[in-house]
C-alpha cells in the first residue's frame, strides 16, 4: 500500500446550521457526552489521517469556544449559508499551501461512519489524481477521497448543496468505490427525526 500519512488530509465540512433542526449549528450536536464535530476530527484521526482541517461556519466562534479540536487547522467560512459547495471550496482552498496530496473528505452531521469507512478509503489513495469513494451497497457515499489534481474541477463544480456530486457524475469512471456497509450506517442528522440516532 501506498504510503499516505501526511500526504492525505482530513477534511470535516461542518460549518451547517441546522435550518431543519431548528437552526442549531449540526457541529455542536450532542452526541455520546461531545459534540459531533469532535467525533467526526476523531473518526477521520483513527482511520489514518495524520492532518485534519475542519471547516466553520454557522456559530463559529461557540464551535471553537466548545469543541476540542486542538491540532486542527480551523478553516471559517463566511459563506457557509450558501450550502456545502461554498464549504468544500474553502476547505479545498486551505490545502492549497499544506503539501497535501489529496484531501478525505466527512461530514459532520454523519456520525455513524467511523474509523473503519475512513480507512478503508484511505487505503483507496495512490496518486495525486485518485478519486474514491465509500460505499453502501453499492451507492456512493462519504467519506469522499479527492487527489490534488481534481481539486480546482471540483471547487469549480461546487455549488450550492451540491458539493461534489456533480464532479463525481462527470467522472465516475475514475471513481473507486469502496464498501463500507458492512462496517458504518450513512444516515444524516438533518432533521428533528434523524435526532434518534444520537446518544
């Protein structure tokens, strides 16, 4: 396997503020005595990521003030109310300078995807031009791996709430998906229903 300590990053996306929740800011969610965010910097740390940046936006300063997220490079977005794409766009931008080679993308409002979904996506990484992918039978999910040299098409294709999804439909040839059903649960923390899965 190639070696990727240092050369893939983390990247939580978790500057959301919960609009369908009451517009509590999904990053500071309880969950098993933390905040999301925290599991989900844990989460991408144990599956192999050495580096992680985390990107803030709805609530920032409360989010820096509450969460433990020492060793993070903290990335704000002004723009977070425009959606997800103007998050990945400013999580992308703050690798520009960092010498990573490829970005493992999460989202924070996910916390049934651990360190077992990270790694095995991790483990996907061998060039600067690798696109994967997690899985769930069969239909792709997050975690998300972008190599560096997809990173200006996909800030380019990012708008909105869409994110990356329609620069992975251009290029899902290239895409290596990776199963992880077997091992985490893909739902979201979007609304006063989805609140169940927190403990």
């Amino acid at each position: 396997m190639t070696e990727n300590k240092g050369e893939v990053v983390g990247l939580v996306l978790a500057a959301g503020g919960g609009r369908r929740l009451g517009g509590r800011p999904k990053a500071l969610l309880p969950h098993r005595g933390r905040p999301l965010v925290e599991h989900a910097v844990e989460a991408l740390r144990a599956g192999g990521c050495a580096r992680v940046h985390v990107v803030l936006g709805a609530e920032a300063g409360a989010v820096r003030e509450q969460a433990s997220l020492s060793g993070c490079v903290l990335v704000d977005n002004p723009r977070w109310e425009e959606g997800m794409g103007s998050s990945l766009r400013a999580g992308l931008g703050s690798l520009a300078d960092s010498g990573a080679r490829a970005a493992l993308v999460s989202l924070v409002d996910q916390p049934g995807i651990g360190r077992e979904a990270v790694a095995r996506v991790l483990a996907a990484y061998a060039s600067p031009l690798t696109l994967a992918a997690a899985a769930y039978d069969g239909e792709r999910g997050h975690p998300v791996l972008f190599g560096a040299g997809h990173w200006a098409g996909i800030a380019a294709a990012a708008t909105g709430d869409r994110g990356a999804r329609a620069y992975l439909r251009a290029h899902a040839d290239a895409v290596v998906l990776v199963e992880c059903g077997d091992v985490a649960r893909a739902y979201d923390i979007d609304t006063e229903a989805d609140l169940v899965h927190l403990e």
